[in-house]
C-alpha cells in the first residue's frame, strides 16, 4: 500500500457512552502511510495537483485499530 492507492479499511472504532469498539469500513485514496497511521481521504477534488482544502475529508487511522486493508485501485 502506499500513497494513491485506493483501499477500504476494515478497523475498531471508539464509541461514545459504548461499551466497546465497533467495526467499520472506511474507504478512501491514501495519502500517506506513517510507523503509527494511515491517512487517508474519503472525499477529496478531482485534480488531485490541488493542495489539501478543508472541503475534503481526511481520516488519519492508528494502525493499532486496523483489522484488514483491501486495495480496490492502483495508482
């Protein structure tokens, strides 16, 4: 996996007033792949020579809580 990869990311979630983690899916393009994390953008511009706006939607993922990565698209 690296940046440009399009993937869904099976991972444990926090859950308010819960009793414990869920789990969800979340797909994106990653953006960058750290030691400890895996951003990624959910929603982002067409252009993708843009600089990062607050109109798109970025998740950064602690490895910790990733259960599966699945790569739907190679850049």
């Amino acid at each position: 996996m690296i940046a440009g990869d399009v993937v869904a990311v099976h991972i444990y979630d926090h859950v308010e007033d819960g009793d414990r983690a869920e789990e969800f899916i979340v797909y994106g393009r990653v953006v960058e792949v750290t030691d400890k994390e895996i951003v990624i953008d959910s929603w982002e511009y067409a252009d993708f020579n843009k600089p990062y706006d607050t109109n798109e939607k970025r998740w950064g993922i602690l490895r910790a809580a990733v259960i599966s990565i699945k790569q739907l698209v190679e850049t």
